[in-house]
C-alpha cells in the first residue's frame, strides 16, 4: 500500500466519502436501492494519471460521473481546483472547462450530423469565445496533434473507423483545455492494434501536457502501463489503493486485486 | 453424435465469401480451409474487418443476407452443411453463440421455456413436458445453480455470465458437435470470462464438443486454445498448434499483435503500435495483404500473393519471408529483448 503522492497543495481533485445509491423501480412499486458508490474518497494532483479498476457493477462508471460532474452523489463533497462542484442546485456546467470526458463507445459519442472540425471547434468557440475561423484552425491544430490527418478532417464521423473517433474524442476534449480528463473505458471497444496506437496517444499526451487523468477500464494491464496510481474498486468501494509501476499478482496485497489479476488471461498457455 | 476422439468433425474447404452483387466480385473471405477434430477448441484471431465473424458464420450455416458463399464447402460429421442463413434447414451438427446475449435471447419468454423450444425444434416429436424437464438438466449441465427455478425465469433477471450460459445452453441442447463461438466472453469480466470459458472446457471435455472460438483477443485464446488460425484482410496467414503460433510466431502479423498487447508493452518497458489499418473489402491489392503495415515490407511482397505454405509439419504461414535470414535476425532480437 506503499503509495507516492506528490505534494498537497497541488492536488487537483478532491473528493470526500461520496455515496450514490440508485432506485431501480417502475413507478409503481419503489424497488430495491442499488448502491453504486459507498464513501469513496479519492484525490487526484496536478498532472496525476490514476487509474480505477473493477468490474462490471463494482462503481467505477458512477465514480467516473461524480467527478466529472454529471451524476449528482447523495452525500460527500467534489472538489475540482479548490471549487465545490455540486454546491449548487443545477448542473454547475463551468466545471465542464475544468473536467472534460472521453466516452467508451466512439459511435455514440460524437455528433453524427457535424464534421469532425466542426466537432473539435465547438468547444473552443463556447467556451473560449474565439471566433469561427481562429476555433477551426486551433481544431486542425488539436486533430494533428492527436494523429488526423486534414483528410479526415472534413468528415463526419460515420466515415471514421473507431480508432480515429476515438481520436477526434480526446481532441474535442482537449479543446476545452481541461485540467482532468476522465477517460471511461476509452479504449475498451478497439481492436488491440488500435488501442495500441490510442494508448501511444495517451502517453504522447502525457509527456507533453501537465494535466491530469481519471482513466477507468476493466483492463487492468491498461492501467498498468499508462496509470501512476490505481484504485481496485468492488461492490461500490474503493479496497486497494496500488502504485501502478509495482502490481503484479505477486505484490498485491489484497486478495480481490489478485484474484482480478489472476483472471487475466496470459499471452501463452503455459505461463 | 458418434464420433471417435481425435475425429475430424469439422472440416472448411476453400471457403470463399463474397458481396451478392450481380456483376462484381468483391471477395469478404478468401480461400480459407481448416479442420477441426472432436474435443478440440480451435481459436480464430485477427482484428475487426478481418473476416473472422463472416467465415464463422459460414461455418454456423448462419450468413447474413447481402453475402454469398463463392466458392468452397463446411462438411460436419461427414456431411455437407449449408452456409446461408436463409436455408430452410441448418445442420443440426453445429449450433452458434453470439457475443451479446441480452440481444440474442427473447426477452418475453422464459429462459427454460426457449431451452426447450431449441430441443423441441431439432427433435419434434418431443412433448412441451418432456423437453421442459429435458431443459431443466440442460441449465443443470452449464452449472446453473437451482436450475429448476432459474428456467421459470426471464433473461432480464440473469446477468452477463448467466445469460451467456443459457445461450450455451440452447446452442448445446440438441447435442452438436461444433459450436462455433463467436465472442463469446468479450462483453465480460475477466472473472465471469473464466468462468464461461472453464464451462466451454468442461463440455469439451463431457460431450467431446468441438469449439471453434472467434476473438480478438490474443491471450485469452492462447491460454485456452489447442490451435490458432490468424485471419487477416479475409484469408489466413498463420495457422498450428497455439504454442508455436504465440511462442514462435513466423507471420510478421501475428508478431506485431503481440507486441501491442499491453501486456507486453509493461515487460518490455515500451509501447509498440501497429501502424495503418486493415485493409477493407474492395482495397485488397495485388502482393501481401499485410505488406502496407510490415516491417518486412520488400519490393516482392508488393508484386507476389504469398501462399499458405507450411513451415513445419502443422504450422503453416503465408510469407514470403519466412525462413529467411531477415527473420531469424529479428527473432534473436526479440530475444534479447526479454520477450
């Protein structure tokens, strides 16, 4: 449990024992709670690539949603860059310019009807109110630097494979200029090739950016190689807190972290 | 179904799918032969748009509309089996499962119920009753606990790993011997992943099922698997026993999946990435395939199609390169990498 952490006064995230239970009921009968996240506190520094890890139903997408500010918790608090992020009533969309999300299903999550520069310079006109022709040349800017080409550039996203959705998604996060990218199973649904080229990105990304990264997967050898930190997350809590660097099934103290590790299965048949 | 151990029971000759347009030919899946024995899992890899799905369909009897079966034949248990989806019948030899098995379930009808309708189709003179309690030890057999009550529910109640075994469950009730699996466990946690493939093994091993397992996934088929065949831009280019294919890989391809495994990117302290994508329907050149993404890459490789020859007795690659001094060059390299 032997976990660096940088200095406090450059934490970036900071959140304090949230819980969110859901109701799945029909409007007739009231159903059983479902808690999805039970006090879990979890703070990310400055420029901090943490990692949470489980499986399906253990939380992570609604801890994913918390610190993104979209699923409001029942109780505890969300601080981003000294700010209460659900201190008001409604939906405090200024977070949004600090907190940007990179969504799993690239088919899903990018507006079928706008180009993949109009996609890339919307942000950058909303919120940095820089006008069309100066956001559209920033957006080629974003886009090259996530690896599309100019060709690409002026489609719409029904004529991208998933890897360059996927890119076009971190670039319109990045247009934003955010200081924590949440990355929910970002790269789950691509061919390992693909994700190979995403991950590479990632860590292009994080060489030359200082901004931080909440990155959740089921995948634990993902987080393994781009995250510093990882949380092991079951049944809504946070159980094992590890430094990415040293996990393996050896060094893992917790036996739900090893049991997690010892269901991946290994490149070749006999170990 | 009797057949002895070690029996082939699957067997794909020359299997070539294409596009059903009237007056071109746009090949999906070219060439592809292999055969499948009694007991045996059998993985086929490669990446999306490899063909790997439409070639399983193939094999399932199961094509979809707009595709046909060119050239080639499926031959289960001995006997011929149709590849279109559209035939009035389908070899009761074989029987598939999909990745998703929320969709492939009926969600109004109850999980014993469409057990037992899958065992009253194959054999129809079957009473509802009978087939009703024959379903129960068919839920019982995919290790569902409390079987007898589990059948009196629906779909929306399993989860993930239980609806996955009630697709096995229909898919193995009339007894076949090929099931073709076409992802079956990528929707999964690898926790519930091995419990699906540990049942997979199980029946093999019970009913001498023969598997053949479709997946992108690298590692999972070479911890389950007995043989590889990798498919790339529709056709094979590497195929043996799943030791040689993972531990000695000789395609160029085959080693280039590896290397972008995370996996390996952790051992070997770097991350590599496969350059370019697979080439799609209608942009197959002339020459390799895979020419346009290797490291290999000669002025041969643009102007012959390399073929699928074997290397060693059972192991058989489709390059040009294979043997030569290049490659054992880059084979002592990785060696020295620590791979």
């Amino acid at each position: 449990m032997s976990v660096e952490r940088k200095a406090e006064s450059d934490v970036l995230v900071e959140v304090e024992s949230v819980t969110k239970t859901y109701r799945t009921g029909n409007g007739l009968r009231r159903g059983t709670p479902t808690v999805a996240v039970d006090g879990v506190s979890l703070r990310i520094a400055q420029g901090e690539w943490v990692g949470v890890v489980g499986e399906s139903g253990s939380g992570k997408s609604t801890l994913a949603g918390i610190v993104c500010g979209v699923v409001r918790p029942d109780s505890g608090s969300v601080r981003v860059a000294g700010q209460e992020m659900y201190a008001r009533r409604g939906m405090d969309r200024i977070i949004w310019k600090t907190v940007q999300m990179v969504f799993q299903d690239p088919y899903t999550s990018l507006n079928p009807a706008m180009t993949i520069t109009e996609i890339v310079a919307e942000p950058l006109r909303l919120w940095h109110g820089v006008d069309r022709r100066e956001a559209d040349r920033q957006a080629m800017a974003l886009l090259d630097q996530v690896g599309l080409s100019s060709a690409v550039a002026g489609r719409r996203p029904g004529g991208l494979s998933g890897g360059q959705r996927q890119r076009a998604s971190i670039a319109r996060a990045l247009a934003v200029s955010p200081s924590l990218i949440v990355l929910d199973e970002s790269v789950s649904a691509l061919d390992v090739s693909v994700q190979a080229q995403i991950l590479q990105l990632l860590l292009d990304l994080k060489r030359e950016r200082d901004l931080a990264y909440l990155l959740i997967s089921h995948d634990i050898s993902v987080i393994r190689l781009v995250c510093d930190r990882i949380l092991v997350m079951n049944k809504g809590e946070v159980v094992d807190e590890h430094s990415a660097a040293s996990l393996t099934e050896e060094t893992a103290d917790h036996p739900y972290t090893r049991r997690l590790l010892s269901a991946v299965p290994r490149m070749t048949a006999s170990g | 179904m009797a057949s002895e151990p070690g029996q082939t029971v699957l067997t794909v000759d020359n299997v070539t799918v294409e596009l059903d347009r009237p007056h071109e030919s746009t090949p999906l899946v070219t060439d592809v032969s292999f055969a499948v024995r009694r007991g045996e899992m059998v993985g086929m890899v490669g990446e999306s748009g490899s063909g790997k799905s439409l070639t399983a369909s193939a094999v399932a009897g199961l094509l979809p509309r707009g595709v046909r079966l060119a050239r080639g034949a499926v031959e289960i248990d001995g006997r011929a089996a149709g590849t279109d989806a559209t035939a009035r019948t389908r070899h009761d030899g074989v029987a598939m499962v999909f990745q998703n098995p929320m969709t492939s379930l009926n969600p109004s009808m109850r999980v014993g119920d469409q057990v037992a309708e899958a065992i009253r189709l194959r054999r129809p003179g079957t009473s509802r009753r009978d087939a009703r309690r024959e379903a129960v030890e068919v839920l019982e057999r995919v290790e569902i606990t409390r079987p007898a009550e589990r059948a009196r529910q629906y779909p929306f109640e399993f989860s993930g790993g239980m609806r996955q075994r009630v697709m096995i469950a229909i898919s193995i009730a009339h007894r076949p011997s090929v099931l073709v699996a076409d992802e079956p466990t990528t929707a999964l946690d690898v926790t519930v992943q091995r419990g699906v493939m540990d049942l997979l093994d199980r029946l093999r091993a019970d009913m001498g099922l023969a598997v053949l397992l479709v997946s992108h996934d690298l590692a999972l088929v070479g911890e389950r698997c007995d043989r590889l065949l990798v498919m790339y831009a529709g056709e094979l280019v590497e195929q043996g026993e799943t030791e040689n294919v993972l531990r000695r890989p000789l395609h160029p391809y085959v080693r280039a999946l590896q290397r972008c495994t995370p996996e390996h990117a952790i051992a070997a302290g770097g991350l590599y990435s496969l350059p370019g994508r697979v080439p799609q329907a209608g942009e197959v050149r002339t020459g390799c395939r895979f020419a346009a993404r290797c490291e290999l890459r000669t002025a041969e490789c643009d102007e012959t199609h390399p073929t699928l020859d074997a290397y060693a007795p059972g192991h058989l690659v489709r390059c040009v390169h294979v043997g030569r001094p290049e490659q054992d060059h880059h084979h002592e390299r990785r060696a020295e990498g620590g791979v």
